[in-house]
C-alpha cells in the first residue's frame, strides 16, 4: 500500500524536487494560464482580429516558468 501511494502521489513531485503541495500548486497554476490561453485562443478563433499574440506570448511565458521556477 506505502509503494502504491508513492508511486501515485510523492514519486513524480520528489524526482522534480518538491513536495506532493509545491506540485500540487504549480501544476494548477499552469492548468489555470492554459484554460486563459484557451479561450483567448477560442476568441481568436471567432474573432481574429482579437489576441492576435496571446498564444505566442503565452507559449513563451510558459516557457520562462517551466525553465526557471
């Protein structure tokens, strides 16, 4: 049972040097700049003349955070 909730929740947060929390927290805060980045995206899509940069922009600023937070 230790192995399985290892493997499930503390092994893929500890190999990236945090804790089941700090990943927790990062990774819904990537989900939350995607679901933005998706209906800017959506909008776009319907209107082009709108965001017209933000999936770029958005791909570079989730470069930045994945390299260097």
């Amino acid at each position: 049972m230790r192995k399985l909730v290892y493997e499930l929740f503390l092994k893929h947060p500890r190999e990236n040097g945090l804790t089941y929390f700090e990943h927790a927290q990062r990774s819904l805060g990537f989900s939350l700049d995607l679901a933005a980045g998706s209906l800017k995206a959506l909008c776009h899509a319907v209107i082009p003349s709108t965001f017209i940069d933000s999936t770029t922009k958005l791909n570079e600023y989730l470069k930045d955070k994945l390299e260097n937070h």
